[in-house]
C-alpha cells in the first residue's frame, strides 16, 4: 500500500498503518473493555503481531485497514478498513472498525467505515461488503446498520453484507462464523 495513500472525510483522515503507530494501538487493543469481544486484550507483542499483520496485508491482497485520525488535530481515533475473511472457506471483504476508548459515540466509527465502504465499492472488484459482528456489541451492530448492511445470523456472529447497490442488499447464508470480530 502506497505510504501516500489518503482518504479525507468530512472529520476524518485515513491513512496506512506506520511502524510508529504502535504506542497508540497498543494503549487501544491493551484496553480490556474495548477488547471484551475478543479472546482477551493484547499485550505488547500481540499489537506488533497486528501491526505486522496489515502490512502482510498491504503487500499480499494491496490493501488492508487504516489509520483514523482528527482531520482538525491529527489525533489518533482509531481504525477502519477493508481486509480478507474467510466465511465457509470463501474470502469476502469485510469493512472492520475500532474507535478508541473515550471516544465512541461520536459517529467516529459510521464515518470511517462508509469511507472504506465507498473506496473497497469504487477500487476493488467486488459486488458487496461484509462485516462480521457479535450479536451482542450493540455499539457495532448499530454502525453496521448505517452502513446500510442487512444482517444474517450465525451462531456466534452477525453476518452484515451490503450491496454495491443501495437499497439492493444481498443476503448469503454462511454457516459458520469466522473467529475473530474486528468489530
């Protein structure tokens, strides 16, 4: 992925992922109240291993999440972005988020993702978007909602997909959930 690459939002600006970026997912994925749908919070080594996993990404699939900051103050707000995930051994693209602490419900998350939605729609070849959901996490369920993604259930997850087309989204039956949320 280009270092130059930029999305520009509204608020918002995404931007790849930096090798300096480390301090301020960590501080994120260390949070063990953001991480409650996850296995268990990450340690240091763990945020690496994600950090190492987008650029894996970057250089295999040329995409992969992003880094959202302030567009006003450059502060870092979280991440959003378009990855591979397998859902019945078949890869989808799915728009995952993260916002940090002390800043959700401030349409962050809504935002990003649309934006993310827009970019995989307009530069990938794909006629729809996934996002994999717990049912509990109101919180993503919701911004899925307003990305316009309808929902099917699997046993441990929400299934939302959304269509190229507004209004047109499609439905597939997956069964059985991917193991982890990037929700």
């Amino acid at each position: 992925m280009d270092a130059d690459f930029r999305i520009e939002t509204e608020r918002l600006v995404l931007r790849p992922y930096r090798e300096e970026d480390l301090e301020d997912l960590h501080a994120m994925f260390s949070d063990p109240e953001h991480m409650r749908w996850y296995p268990a919070p990450f340690d240091r080594d763990g945020t690496q291993a994600w950090i190492e996993r987008t650029f894996e990404r970057y250089r295999d699939d040329g995409f992969g999440l992003w880094i959202v900051e302030d567009g006003a103050t450059g502060a870092f707000l979280g991440t959003v972005g378009p990855t591979i995930q397998l859902v019945d051994d078949v890869g989808h693209v799915e728009i995952g988020w993260h916002v940090r602490p002390g800043r959700k419900g401030e349409g962050i998350a809504p935002e990003a993702a649309v934006a993310a939605r827009d970019w995989a729609f307009e530069n990938l070849d794909v006629d729809h978007v996934i996002s994999l959901v717990r049912p509990e996490n109101t919180g993503s369920n919701r911004v899925a909602q307003k990305l316009e993604m309808h929902v099917d259930r699997v046993p441990d997850r929400s299934c939302y997909l959304g269509s190229r087309r507004r209004g047109r989204n499609t439905v597939t039956e997956p069964s059985s959930p991917r193991s982890r949320a990037y929700a």
